[in-house]
C-alpha cells in the first residue's frame, strides 16, 4: 500500500471522527473507503516493523558536580540499524557515556559501546556487544531508515521509545512542520553544548518526552524518518525529532571514522532576513563576526559582508529555516581546501581565496583532579569567545571540594575561574595543571600563587594546601 493514500484515507478518518455529533449517530468508517479494522492494521504494520529494533538506553556517565567526578545513570531510548548491532540514539544520551546498558524488545539486557557522537547534530552511535549477543543467543532485529524529505504536514507518524522511564512506548500523531527552527542561536544541550547548526526539526503533535530521546518517529510504513530529541516543557502537543536524512549522513561519517569532521575559516554569520533590502539581492549569508586570527580575519573578511558564494556553492538564506542548510554546505567543505569566497561589501563584489581548517570542539573535556579536591575543563576557542577571553589558554574550574587542597585559598578558588599561572608558571591546558599540582604535592610546598581570570578581571590567588587532608563535603563551584 502506497504512502500517499493511506495518509489521506487515515486523515480523513480521524477529520470526520472529530466533526461527528452524538446526535448522528456512530460513524460508519467502512462507507469513507477504510474500516477501523483496516486502520488498526495500518498502524499495527508500522508498529511490528520497528518495535522489535526498539532499544531501551541507559548511559553509564561521568558527571562533575561539586569538585567531584561521579558515574551516573539516566534513561533514553535508540533503534537498531543493522545487523551488527549499531544503535543509533541522542549525544545528549549516550554521547559522553563510554558504556550503556540497552535493554532489547526480549526485555535482555546488552551491554553496548559508544562509536562516536555529534554534538551538532545531537546524535550518537554506539554498538551491542557482539560476544555478549552470541553468549545470550539474541537474535537481532534492525529497522529501515527511511526518507524524511518526502515528510508532509498532516502525515501520521508513530513516536516509539522509553518516555519518563517507559520502555516500549509508542504514541501517534501527524507531522505538524517539517523544517521547524528554534528562536535564536543558543539552543543547547546538557553540560552546555550548543546544537542545531546544520539541520531544521521535524515538528509533531506524537507525544515526546524526557526519555524518549534518541528513539525513532516511523511513518505509516514503517521507516524511520526521524530521531525523537527535544519536548516542550510548556506546551502540549509539540515534539521535534532530527529529520533521518541528517542523520544518515551523520551515521555514515561516525561508522566510517569514529567521529564527524567539518571545516571552516572562523566567521559567524546570521540570515540575509530583513537585510535583503539594504543589500539589494535575496542570496547569501551576512557576516555577523570573524574570529581574530582565523584564516578569514587573516584574508581581510570582516563583518558586514554578504557572502554569496562558498567554494563555488550559491548561498542563500533569506529566512531562518534557509540557513542550517547554507551553514551545512560551507561546514561540509574538505578541511584543508583552498575555498573560493564571494561577497558584497558596499555594493561591490570582492573575492577571496581562503584555506579551511577543522573545526574544533565547542566544549572541552573535564577531568577531576581529585587529589586537590577539583573539576577543571579545558577551554575551547567557542568557550573562550563566549567568556570574551583573548585566548583559550588557561584551564576553566568547574568546581572545588570544600575542606580540599584546593579549597584552602585566600581569596576562595570558584568555579568560573580560569586558572592561567600556578605558582609562576604559565599552564595553558589541563595536563600541564595537572603535571605542576604533581610537581607542587611532591615538594609537599606550603603556600603559592595562582593567578587567574575571574571575568574580566584578573585576580591573585594564595593557596595552603593541607597535604594529607582529604575534604568530605562538596561544594558546586560558583561563577
């Protein structure tokens, strides 16, 4: 049976359902071309051919809270998509979890690993343990992914997974928008991490909640067109899911290198929108700012200019929903390419030639110092702008044990604070932190400065560490 028709059958289905008084009666749904039987099979069809590739997540993490590392648990939700038994599911689930526990349509649990993850797409990939499958006898089932440009609003959809908890959910509702974008540019994931760059959001009335992250949204025939992600806290009837087309391609670049790389030459840029006039053309994306020291600043770019082509691709992003795919095209350029940049400034067409780099990781990672009772993150070049930093050298706090070494300082040490010397030397990542507390431990040295960013504002540190004291209550740092 086609999509089309049976959307549209369904569809009127449910319509004239809901105009029907109690005065006329029953409806006879047999007399509109499809029986309720025929309707319970349609979604019941859908349903079969996803629910046994249903897969019930828990992320074993780590979390820093307090100046402390601790191994936590929570609950999502993913789909089998082969037979080698990769799952695909949120970052936000399973993306820092080097292990989850999957729990798969036969109620046995598996133990899985993670592949690799997204951040700006929010996907994960992580894979079932193959000994433990052939140990346990499972069998596996995986899902078709299916097309997600072909969506529709007003087509049915079936939103699976583990909602709050419960596994093997499954609600129904249409596609309410099919390239929905958030307000503003700061939609961001737990921990901070900004998302949603490269890709607009399939908008249902199915019902998403907190645990169904990382299932699949299934139409009629039972394909995966969508990855359930995100719920509103303030409204019925509103989930968003990455479109499966996304996610295939992100899916592809993890399974073949362990991670996605993009480029780009440092600018940040916004929708022509209102602008178009001003600019005299519908095409192209404004240049909003230019890293300082990126290529881009380096060839003379500067903010303001439209550019409207980008290695040779046309960029158009008139409106919101146009411009995650003009962000997507110029992040898909090979890192390393010399890229052909054309832009209006003033009036006047000016081009450039500029070589991309990788792009890096918008947050870094945390590690618990636990000797000196600290959580410390290394700083990224986005962490270092969003702090309007000069640089990302130094080390970010991001929390203190009270009673710990390094809780015993004048001024207190707070979380926020970007520790830059340590007893006059510079550190600019963690590892030369961690290389000179060690240095400092073994001299078993009584009092020393650390200097550190506090803001914009520089502040000088004295520390007295209590060597062989261990703090027993913890704090969240501050800032």
């Amino acid at each position: 049976m086609k999509i089309t028709p049976v959307l549209s059958a369904v569809a009127s289905l449910v319509f004239l359902a809901g105009c029907q008084t109690a005065s006329q009666g029953p409806l006879e749904v047999e007399s509109k071309g499809i029986s309720a039987l025929e309707m319970n099979e349609i979604f019941s069809g859908a349903r079969d051919r996803v629910y046994p590739a249903l897969v019930h997540v828990q992320p074993i993490r780590e979390t820093y809270v307090g100046g402390r590392m601790r191994l936590s648990t929570a609950t999502g939700s993913g789909v089998i998509i082969d037979p080698a038994g990769h799952v695909i599911t949120n970052y936000h689930v399973s993306g820092k979890a080097e292990e989850s526990i999957c729990t798969l349509s036969d109620k046995k649990k598996i133990r899985a690993k993670l592949i690799g993850g997204d951040p700006l797409t929010d996907i994960a990939v992580i894979r079932l343990d193959k000994d433990q499958l052939e140990r346990e006898g499972v069998t596996l089932a995986w899902s078709t992914l299916g097309d997600s440009s072909k969506l529709e609003v007003g087509h049915w959809v079936l939103a699976m997974g583990s909602p709050l908890g419960f596994s093997r959910t499954m609600s129904q509702g249409t596609v309410s928008h099919t390239e929905r974008v958030f307000p503003g540019a700061d939609l961001r994931l737990g921990g901070g991490q900004r998302t949603g760059f490269f890709n607009t959001w399939i908008q249902t009335t199915a019902a998403i909640n907190p645990g169904n992250s990382g299932g699949p949204l299934v139409d009629l025939e039972g394909r995966v067109v969508g990855i359930n992600a995100r719920t509103s806290l303030f409204a019925n009837n509103l989930g968003f899911a990455i479109p499966i087309d996304v996610v295939k391609e992100v899916v592809d670049q993890i399974l073949k290198h362990g991670k996605v790389t993009r480029s780009t030459i440092g600018l940040e840029c916004q929708p022509l929108g209102d602008l178009a006039e001003m600019y005299g053309t519908d095409m192209g994306v404004v240049v909003s700012g230019v890293v300082a020291g990126s290529p881009a600043d380096q060839a003379g770019v500067r903010a303001g200019d439209l550019i409207t082509s980008y290695a040779g691709i046309p960029l158009r992003a008139r409106t919101r929903e146009e411009f995650p795919a003009a962000c997507k095209d110029m992040a898909d350029v090979a890192v390393g390419q010399v890229v052909d940049v054309v832009a209006l400034r003033g009036g006047n067409e000016i081009r450039f030639q500029i070589e991309t780099r990788e792009m890096g990781k918008l947050l870094g990672d945390e590690k618990e110092i636990q000797d000196w009772g600290l959580t410390v993150q290394g700083l990224t070049e986005e962490m270092a702008r969003e702090r309007r930093l000069r640089s990302n050298e130094g080390v970010l706090v991001t929390g203190v044990v009270v009673g710990g070494r390094a809780h015993a300082s004048t001024p207190k040490l707070l979380g926020g604070d970007v520790i830059r010397v340590v007893d006059g030397k510079a550190v600019s990542k963690i590892k030369e932190l961690v290389e000179r507390l060690a240095e400092l431990e073994k001299e078993k040295k009584e009092m020393f400065l650390v200097k550190v960013m506090r803001g914009s504002v520089w502040k000088l540190i004295v520390v007295e560490p209590k060597f062989g004291d261990e703090g027993t209550e913890d704090q969240e740092g501050g800032g």
